[in-house]
C-alpha cells in the first residue's frame, strides 16, 4: 500500500475479493466527513455512519458525539412535531 501526504488508502479483505479503499484527505485546517449506507432487500433494513477525519487522518471523537447528540435532539423534535425550539 503506497501512502503520501493527500491520500490515505485501507485494504479491504471479504470473502469473494480484495480491494483497495483510498480517498483524499482535507486541506489543512479543514475537517471531512466520509459517510457510507446500505440497504437489505431481504429484511428492509437500512444502515449508516461516518467519521470526521483531519488532514492527518486523525478522528475527532468529541466532534463526532456533539454531531450525534444534535442529530438524535432534531430526530426527538421532529417526532414529537414540536416546533419553535432554539437549538444551542
């Protein structure tokens, strides 16, 4: 696996092949999110996630749980069909 300072790769192993994984890392000073999903026709069922990634390819788990608990406090709001809550 070949690495320099934009690109970072991960080598992927499953049961049928491998395959190489690579994205480009952000500017410095800036943070990236890289997401994935999927979707089971079988069961319809769904999953997701992400992770926030510096330029050195460092995760930020406190900013990752700051975006979680927004997110699970908007899902709460929108189920209970409130309406004029300042976020903060």
């Amino acid at each position: 696996m070949r690495r320099n300072s934009k690109e970072s790769a991960v080598f992927v192993n499953d049961s049928k092949q491998g395959y190489l994984i690579s994205w480009l890392l952000p500017l410095p000073g800036q943070v990236k999110l890289n997401t994935d999903g999927c979707f089971y026709d079988f069961n319809n069922k769904f999953g997701f996630g992400g992770v926030f990634r510096d330029s050195k390819a460092s995760s930020n788990c406190s900013l990752e749980a700051e975006i979680l608990a927004i997110y699970r406090g908007l899902t709460i709001i929108l189920k209970q069909g409130m309406n004029n809550v300042k976020v903060g």
